[in-house]
C-alpha cells in the first residue's frame, strides 16, 4: 500500500520554520558543500525554465540532491511579469516536494512560496555576516514585496542597524511595510535618497533596468542584488557591478541567469560557499555585491528542516 503525503500549506510550513535564523547554519554547510564540487554530495543542475509566451510567465523547475541531509527535492516555481498590481494573486508562486532519496516515494508537497522567502533571506544574511563593512549602522531596502519583509525580519535579528530605509516604486507599498514591520523605518522618496550613506543596501525589486547607480553607493558598502533574475533583467548598473568585488551563490548558474552579470561584464571573484570554506577571502574593506539567484539545495535543506519538525510533532 503506497504511503499518502503529507500536503503542508503556507501557515503550516510558517509554524515549522519559525524563524529564517535556523537556517543560517544548515544553509552554511550546503552553500560550502556545494561549492566543494562533486565531493560535497550536493547534486544541482542549473534549473530549467519553461517560458509561458502566450502570458508572460515562466515556469522554473529546480531539483537538487544533499547528501548531507540525505534530502531529494524539486521545486515548482511560477513567475508572471504584467501581474496586475492590484491583484491577490501573487507575482511569484511556488510548490516544493519532498522524496524518500532510498526509493522516491514523494513524502510532502509543501507551499514553496514562505520556504523561497525564507531561505533566500537566510542566504542574504549569510552573506552580510561576511561581506558587510565591520561598522555597519544603516540598512537600506529597495522593494517592499514579500523578501523585503522576509529580509528584514532576519536582518533586525542577526545585525543591529541604528537606522533602517525602505524605498519602494509604489510608495504606497513603502508605508505599508514601515507601518506593518516592527521597529522604525524611514520611508524615502527616491533611490538615491535610500542608499546614500548606506552600508548594506537590499534590492528586492521587479525592476528590469538598473535602479541602482555605483555613483550614489557608498565606498565599502555590501549590497545583497536579489531581483533580477533574468539573463535581460537588471538592477544594478555597470559602474556599480564592475567596481565591487562581486561575489555570487553559484558561477555556473550567474553565467547563464543573471542579466546584471552577463549585460555588464563583470568578473566574477567567489561563491559564496568558497568564502564560508574559507578559500576565498571576504572583502569586506571594498564594496562588495552578492548576486542572489537561489539554488535548489537551498529549498532541500528548508524542506528537510520542516518535514522533520512536522514529523516529529505527528
């Protein structure tokens, strides 16, 4: 008798990942173990992306093996660009499913959507920890949709920032954010107000042409570029990304994703799994950008991490 899944909805996977923090260390071992290469038993390819023309989406498939967890996933990831802004329906939407590795038996379909948020603002974090200036007082957040508040939610509690900006295109949506977040937050009413003097900057936009301009960053300043995840998609501009010391969570999949890679040139330094290892150095003296696209270990290891707080709690 074939064994039924366990179906687990967004306010379910919420109860199990209580905070994005008790990500950070398993995600450290799985950003270092798949910068290791075959030996750190993190089996990835790039992920697959199926354009739907007719309506201006796209549909990402990301499978990924960690022999570390012993965790096998894919994950379903569906992203439409003209959503109207008024809509309930969310731009991004994802379904992450959770295999038996010995015989792939599926064991849980999850809500992807609160994992994708909560691991890529555990990833940015990781990357802060390492690459911010040693005195970092202003935190800056381009965007308000749903990473601005998964970001900030880890990021007031893994860093004490004296001042926290939001910038939004929607000011509007700004507002919202300073007026839902806990603790106080200056809405601003451009991006070069927002960034100006700041030491960690977090775009989290839909822009598809650069936003932010390497002439208004502050020297020494980390930027964590997490939107723009098209090969012709941009947020930051060439100044900015040939300038900093760029760092990126894979090469392969930066070199075929990434349009703030690939449109300006720039030359990729490290993964950031090679600065965990401790291979390559942080740069945290120099302005510094992580490029964030997500990889598929890191939904496995959010998986594996809920599925075990669920199944214990049975």
């Amino acid at each position: 008798m074939s064994r039924v899944p366990a179906f687990l909805s967004a306010a379910e996977v919420e109860q199990h990942l209580r905070s994005s923090s008790l990500l950070i260390p398993p995600l450290e071992t799985a950003l270092a173990n798949f910068s290791s290469g075959p030996e750190g038993g993190v089996m990835q390819p790039v992920r697959t992306v199926v354009p739907v023309t007719k309506h201006r989406g796209y549909l990402g498939v990301m499978p990924a093996y960690s022999a570390a967890e012993d965790a096998l996933t894919t994950k379903l990831v569906t992203f439409y660009e003209d959503r109207d802004i008024t809509s309930i329906i969310p731009s991004h939407q994802a379904t992450v499913l959770l295999f038996e590795p010995s015989n792939g038996t599926l064991l849980a379909v999850m809500d992807g959507s609160v994992i994708t948020a909560k691991r890529t603002a555990a990833v940015s974090a990781i990357a802060t920890k390492f690459l911010k200036p040693p005195s970092s007082e202003v935190l800056c957040i381009l965007g308000a949709g749903v990473q601005a508040y998964s970001h900030y939610e880890i990021f007031i509690e893994q860093f004490s920032f004296k001042e926290v900006r939001i910038w939004n295109r929607t000011k509007e949506n700004a507002e919202k954010f300073a007026d839902t977040v806990q603790g106080e937050v200056r809405v601003c009413s451009s991006v070069q107000e927002a960034v100006t003097g700041a030491d960690v900057i977090i775009t989290v936009t839909l822009a598809t042409e650069p936003i932010l301009f390497g002439e208004w960053v502050k020297p020494g300043a980390h930027i964590n570029a997490v939107g723009a995840s098209r090969p012709d998609w941009r947020e930051l501009d060439d100044e900015l990304m040939k300038e900093a010391v760029l760092y990126v969570d894979s090469q392969e999949a930066a070199l075929k994703e990434s349009g703030d890679v690939l449109l300006s040139g720039a030359e990729i330094f490290a993964e950031l799994g090679e600065v965990i290892k401790g291979v390559k150095p942080a740069h945290c003296e120099k302005t510094t950008v992580f490029k964030s696209l997500g990889m598929a270990v890191e939904d496995t290891v959010a998986a594996k991490l809920i599925y075990d707080s669920w199944s214990s709690g049975k």
